[in-house]
C-alpha cells in the first residue's frame, strides 16, 4: 500500500509539473544549433526541427546540399548522387544557394550553376523530405535566366503553385515560376531591383566584388532577401547595398498582369539593414540579417526598424528562416573574408555556425 501511495503522489507531482506554463526564452536569445567546418549558405527548418542548409558556391565542400544531423555533423542530401561533383551530370547539384520547406514538407532548393569554370544551367529542384524523392524540376532558358544570372534566394507559395526567386546578377530581377502550368516569366529594369550607392562594409572593411569582365570594384548588389507574407498575397524584397524594402501584390503575377502593371503596384514598405536575408513572421513583422553590425534587425508591422540581435559571433549572417515556434534560424559564414569580396586569400575559420534567435512573435516554420 505505501509504495501504491508513492506512485499516485509521484504521478501527482508530474502532471503538477507538466500543467505548469512553460518559461519562453528571452526575445532575443541566441542558440548555436551548429558549428561545422563546412560553410552553410542558406538554411531552412521543418516543421519537426529537421534542418537543411545549402552549402555556399562561394567556399565549396565536399557536397551542395546538407541535412544537419548534430552539433558537427551533416550529410549529404538527399544522397550522393545529387552531390557528386558540379557539372557531372544533369542530375547533381551544382551551385545550389537558396533553400525553402513549405508546407507540404518540399524542400525548395534554387540551383543557379554559376561560379564553376564551366557554368551549368540553373535549374529548380524540390525533394520530399519524407522520402529524399525527387518531386519537382524546372530547368530554366536564357530568356528567363541569362548567362549573368545568379538565381539566388525564393519564397516559396506551395498551396498556389508559385515560387519567387531573387536574381542579384547583372539584370537584377524577380523570376516567378507557376509550377502548375510549368510556365516562368522574368520582372527586371525596376529601380527598387536594383542596389543602391551604399557601401557594404564589414568587419569595418568596404567591400569589393568582381564586374563582369572581373574588375574589383565597390561591391553592389541588387535584390537579394525576398519574402512572402503568410497569406501569400504580398511580395516583399529589397536589394542587399541598399535600406529600401518593398512589397508588390502577387495576384498580379498570378493574373499575368503587364510589367507596367506590377511596376505601378510596387510599393516602400519600410527600410531595412544592409542585409543578405529576410524572414516575414504569420504577423506582418520583418526580420534582416544585419551585415555591417553583425546581427538581426526586426521590421515591426508598424514600420519600426529596431535592432533584435547584436553578437560578434554573427560574422556575414547570410539567410534567416523560421523554424518551430518564435526560433529563427539564421546561416553564418564569414563570406566577407572570401577572396571574391576581398581578391586575396580566403581569411575564413571554421566553425561556420548555423544559430537560432527567438523572436517572441509567431513563426512560420519554413518561411
């Protein structure tokens, strides 16, 4: 009888313990989910916390395509084959950058085939994360994706069929891809495309980067974060030199609208940090990589630009995804000591870190 009464007291205590309210983090928490000796490019979340992250064409490994599986460990995905070496074959990733889940546990990966000495033709590829099937491609032509392209962030909208995607090449430009009719259609010459005369300075250093014919210069880069609201109504983008951000409705893709039609629609939907990433929240707030202050600025639905993270170990955080919850995951990987931005030696030191931030609003895992 006096050990009956134990249990019923010790199970007592737990359910007490379980109904009490669980003790969020503090807004602006930092957590170091890995640190690799591989550099992340872009990084994206399922909804059970599996994490994948691209792997930057600029710093290559020993793959393009990774499943995080600890603290220093990763494997190729979906297998070997897809990452044997750029440009063996049609069905290998060559240069993948940006990568999305949506909510149908598809992971987007945009694949720009660039900064190879033979570049490839980029192309768009989902995999079904239960499986690691193939299921879905797009291989995309020179008239929607030119030889200067660099076909390198997306927002995904998986219960239309739409996927946007960020090219930061010479024509900056949205590409918009319909899944359903298998059809892509190419928006570019817009000023808000392009980047602004503003340097790009880290660690205290403006940085360069290479013209077309490889001269260094000030570096300019025009779109790059892009993002969509929850309800996938609204477009949002900006370049990465520049503090414009910017929002046009998506019914006009949809409705095949003019480029004359979407370039009157675009709309300033605040200002942001010299950023190479963005997440939008289920609630309407924004938040960038901070490149120059090495952190995360949140954008408030009420257009207040506020720093949410300041942390010397955030050194080039490169792409923010939401994961579980409040926790937006964020890729960094020292890519301003890269040569193409510096045209010296490569001064990056592992680890490469693949950090979460909480921001204390209602995520979107994936997105």
């Amino acid at each position: 009888m006096r050990n009956f009464i134990a249990a019923i007291a010790s199970s007592l205590a737990l359910a007490g313990c379980a109904s009490q309210p669980h003790t969020a983090p503090a807004v602006g928490q930092v957590e170091i989910v890995a640190e690799l000796d591989i550099t992340p490019g872009n990084v994206t979340v399922s909804k059970d916390g599996r994490i994948f992250a691209s792997v930057h064409g600029m710093r290559r490994g020993a793959m393009q395509l990774m499943e995080v599986t600890g603290k220093n460990s990763y494997k190729p995905y979906p297998d070997a084959s897809w990452n044997a070496k750029p440009g063996s074959g049609p069905n290998v990733l060559n240069t993948p950058h940006g990568v999305l889940i949506d909510g149908k546990d598809r992971l987007w990966v945009i694949d720009h085939g660039n900064w190879l000495d033979k570049p490839q033709p980029p192309k768009l590829v989902a995999f079904d994360i239960a499986t690691g099937k193939l299921a879905y491609r797009f291989d995309f032509d020179q008239t929607v994706a030119p030889r200067t392209q660099i076909l390198q962030d997306l927002a995904v909208d998986g219960e239309r069929g739409l996927v946007y995607i960020a090219d930061c090449g010479d024509d900056p430009a949205i590409v918009v891809l319909d899944i359903n009719t298998n059809k892509a259609r190419r928006f570019s010459k817009h000023p808000s495309l392009a980047s602004e005369n503003v340097d790009l300075v880290v660690e205290g250093q403006p940085l360069l980067f290479p013209d077309v014919n490889g001269k260094m210069g000030p570096a300019r880069v025009g779109i790059n974060p892009i993002t969509l609201s929850a309800d996938g109504e609204t477009l949002f983008y900006g370049p990465m030199n520049g503090i414009g951000w910017y929002a046009l409705p998506t019914r006009l893709f949809r409705e095949g609208a003019s480029d004359a039609a979407i370039a009157a629609a675009i709309t300033k939907a605040g200002v942001k940090p010299i950023s190479d990433g963005a997440a939008t929240d289920a609630e309407g707030n924004h938040f960038f990589t901070n490149l120059p202050d090495n952190g995360i600025d949140m954008l408030t639905k009420d257009g207040q630009l506020r720093p949410l993270v300041r942390d010397p170990r955030f050194l080039w955080p490169d792409n923010a995804h939401f994961g579980q919850g409040s926790w937006l995951y964020v890729a960094v990987n020292q890519l301003h000591r890269n040569p193409i931005f510096s045209g010296a030696e490569d001064k990056g030191t592992p680890p490469y870190l693949i950090a979460r931030v909480w921001t204390g609003t209602r995520g979107q895992p994936g997105r």
